[in-house]
C-alpha cells in the first residue's frame, strides 16, 4: 500500500486554541520541543488528566507548530482571539492534507456560488470520494469517518467560518491579520476565509 497524504490526526482535538492559549509560556523556552515533552510527563499548564491523552494532544501541537516560522507564533499571541483562532485555522489548512482538501474541494466552492449550508452530508460525500482512490481513507471505520466530519465542521465554527450549519465569513479582521500571509506568499488563505485575495 501506497503511503497516503490523508491522515484522521487531527480528530485528536478542533483548533486546539485553549491548548495553545496554555503554552504560551513554554515559546519563551531555548528548546520547544523539550519543553513539550517535559510538559506531557509533569502537566503543569494543559491540565489534561490522563498522560496518554496530553502525549497526543502535544503530539498535535507539535505538528502544526511544524508548520510555520518562529515569527508566527510572536504574531499570533500578539492578536485577538478571533484571529487568532483564524490564524490556527490556518495551521490545520498546512498540516493536515485532508482538512486542506474538505475546505478547497467542498466548503470554499459552495461559498463561491453562494451556497451557505454545509451540512454532514456535504462533507461525507467527499469523503467517500476520496475511499473510492485511497485505500487508507477506504479502510478508515465509520466512527473514524464521524469524527473526521465532526472536527473539521468544529473547526469552522471555531475560527468564525460557519455559525450552525451556514459558512459566513469572519468578522473585525484587521488588515494588519491578512498583511502577515501576503508577506509570506500565502494569500490563498484570504480566500480560503472567504474574502477576495486583494481585500488589501
């Protein structure tokens, strides 16, 4: 079997804003990673019960953290919590290929024509499209596929991009927000939050 590009990883936890809201202290550290790794033995900020469940969490954190420069993360805590959790969101756009895809191949075309809703059903077609040409994804259980359709919706309505099931597009972002992922030729990800790519 071919390795696949899919992975379900990200059903461990949504955004995980209230996580990275807690490690905020441990960027100040010489070694992240480190850090990390002493925090999933001694739980002194997750305050997450079972050690097994912080090692996979942090696990999570560790590979969107993966995803971007060290300047991110002194941009990101400078924002308000509605960017910030739309900046997280971006993070799940790098580094999970299957919420890239959900969010290009369903959410961000129905935006396009003007369609708001986006329901379970939306997403579970896509899903078994990607079964029908991926032999992980086809092997997946149905409460591994629930969950998939779950978290990535969650993640919408955490970053502001759907209230219920209606996609709407988030509010009171700054130009400021938008102007650190021209600089770092990401402006796809304007459009991935429904505004035009030359908002600036």
């Amino acid at each position: 079997m071919s390795k696949s590009k899919y992975t379900a990883a990200f059903t461990a936890g949504a955004l995980l804003f209230n996580e990275y809201k807690a490690i905020e202290p441990l960027f100040n550290e010489e070694n992240l990673a480190d850090a990390l790794n002493k925090e999933a033995e001694q739980n002194a900020l997750l305050a997450i019960k079972t050690q097994k469940a912080r090692k996979t969490i942090i696990i999570e954190l560790k590979r969107r953290i993966a995803q971007v420069d060290t300047d991110f993360w002194e941009f990101y805590y400078t924002l308000p919590e509605n960017e910030q959790r739309l900046a997280l969101f971006y993070l799940c756009l790098k580094a999970y290929y299957l919420v890239f895809d959900l969010h290009i191949e369903v959410t961000l075309p129905k935006w396009k024509v003007f369609s708001r809703t986006l329901n379970s059903n939306d997403i579970q077609m896509r899903l078994d499209e990607i079964a029908s040409f991926d032999e992980t994804v086809n092997g997946w259980s149905r409460l591994t596929i629930e969950k998939i359709n779950g978290q990535y919706r969650k993640m919408l309505k955490e970053a502001g991009l759907m209230q219920n099931n209606t996609l709407s597009k988030p509010f009171n972002i700054s130009n400021h927000f938008w102007q650190y992922f021209m600089s770092k030729n990401e402006a796809w990800f304007i459009e991935a939050c429904f505004y035009p790519k030359n908002i600036i």
